[in-house]
C-alpha cells in the first residue's frame, strides 16, 4: 500500500472509492493479486461471473460484467484494473462482488480451501480480520449499534427504530452507526449514494421517485458533518415519498448483514415486518 494511502486503509477495506493514480496502482495490484483482471488490467469475465452467481443469482451480473469491463478498456492500461473495480461497485452487482472479494482474498491468504463457498461464517471471518486492521471501525451490525449506547439513551434509540422521526446527539450517534454498519455511511460520515441505491433496487423495481428522494435529501444534509449528517438524512428520508421503500431497504439490509436472510431471496415485506418485529422485541424496543 503507498504511504499516502496508510491513512485511508480502513476506506479501502469498506470498498470505498477513492480516486489518484496512487489508488490506480493499489487496485491494480490487489485485483491482480486475486486473479480477477489479465495481466493488462481488463476485468476476467470468466472469473466473477460463476461467483457471482454462486452467492445471488442475478441475470443482471452478466450486464454489469459486460459494460465494466467495456468502460475498463477504454482507459490506459494502468486505470483499468481500477475502472473495472469501481464500475463493479457501483452497479446493482456492487453487493456481491464485495462477497466474491472478501471470498478469494481469504482463499489467496490460505485461510479457506479454493472451493470454499460464502457463508456466514465467510462473513465473519472477514469481519475479525478488519477489526484487527481498522479497531476503531465503525460497529460491525447494528445490533452491535444497539448495546453500544448509554442505557439514558435505550428509549432515543427505540424511538429511532420504530421510525419516528428523532434527532438529539443520542439519535443522531446511534443513526450514523448504523447507517455505518449497513454500509450506507462512510468512514468519513459521507452517505454512499450507491450503496443505498443497489439497497433500495433489492426492493423496490421503479426507481425514479427513490432516486430523486435520496438526492434532495442528500443535498439537504450536506452542509452538516458527522453524525447530524446521518440524522438529517434519515429524517429527511422518512418524510418522502419514499419513506416506505426506505424502512424496506434499512430493514431487509439489516437482516442480511446478520446472516438472517438468505442470499438470493427475494424481498417479502411481510416476511421483513415480522422478523425486525422479533428482532425488535428481543432489543426490548
């Protein structure tokens, strides 16, 4: 990793994007290193699209691996590897690939055998490994979020969950963690627009209202830092539209970061309803 980048490595290990020629050889480097770009930085088709697969089949894969490794070969030789890796990220395949990334990178490291499938377990073991890199991380689930907070602050934090609307610095800590854990919020306190987006096409088909609700809020909640950031964005997405696509995403995300969800399941509100009401309960909110 090059010395200006030593500082970020905790981004780097969220996926998160980062731009520079520095950034250009790092992922070079590591998308080489498990074996998913040719010598010439191209993206391998044949290596990511069975993965993909294997953890959510999704027809869409296809198309995202087609126009990435398009847009990658349009570019010099040193940016492909790159261009390849963040086109990927922000495409609806973007979950996923994080999956079959953490996958290999644990089978090159020889921690898992070369036919060893994603798990829970998988998920874990990648979860200890950042934590050793990055212990000052954000909390891993939003369980975790939950026993963080000061028992004074156990109703805020209920008042948050059940969705009405709360702001405070409890609610706005315990909403920036776990919009953190869900991978909604960067390390920075910066919303990851696309990580929303891929979260909210897992429920909802027509995107044109989301999207449109997700960038005013955006844009009402820029000029804050931190956790008033998160807060003001949650809040503000409660109060659109959207509001009901929104809960879907948080909750169904939420489900799946505790291993609750089977990959590859289709969405079922009713089915989500019942177990963030268990999950819930069991919060004793």
């Amino acid at each position: 990793l090059p010395p200006s980048l030593k500082s970020r490595l905790c981004e780097i290990r969220n996926y998160e994007i980062i731009e520079g020629p520095e950034m250009d050889k790092h992922i070079d480097c590591v998308m080489k290193a498990v074996d998913f770009v040719y010598k010439d930085g191209r993206g391998d088709y044949h290596k990511l699209y069975d993965p993909l697969n294997w953890i959510e089949r999704d027809r869409r894969h296809d198309f995202n691996l087609e126009k990435c490794i398009g847009e990658s070969v349009r570019v010099p030789t040193s940016q492909r590897a790159h261009v390849f890796y963040k086109c990927l990220l922000k495409s609806t395949t973007g979950r996923t690939f994080k999956k079959v990334f953490d996958l290999q990178e644990l089978i090159k490291a020889g921690k898992l055998s070369k036919h060893a499938k994603y798990t829970a377990e998988v998920a874990q073991m990648m979860k200890d490994h950042d934590a050793k890199l990055c212990p000052n991380a954000a909390a891993q689930t939003v369980t975790d979020c939950v026993r963080l907070v000061p028992e004074s602050a156990r109703s805020t934090v209920c008042e948050v969950r059940l969705y009405r609307v709360t702001r405070g610095i409890d609610a706005d800590q315990y909403i920036q963690c776990a919009l953190a854990a869900l991978g909604f919020v960067g390390e920075n306190g910066s919303i990851q627009r696309n990580n929303l987006l891929t979260a909210l096409d897992a429920v909802e088909v027509h995107d044109g209202v989301y999207t449109d609700s997700v960038d005013a809020c955006l844009s009402k909640a820029k000029k804050l830092s931190g956790a008033e950031r998160s807060g003001a964005f949650y809040c503000c997405m409660l109060s659109t539209e959207s509001s009901q696509n929104f809960k879907d995403a948080v909750e169904l995300q939420e489900l799946k970061l505790a291993s609750k969800w089977p990959e590859g399941e289709r969405f079922d509100r009713s089915k989500v309803q019942q177990m963030m009401r268990e999950v819930n309960n069991q919060l004793k909110c």
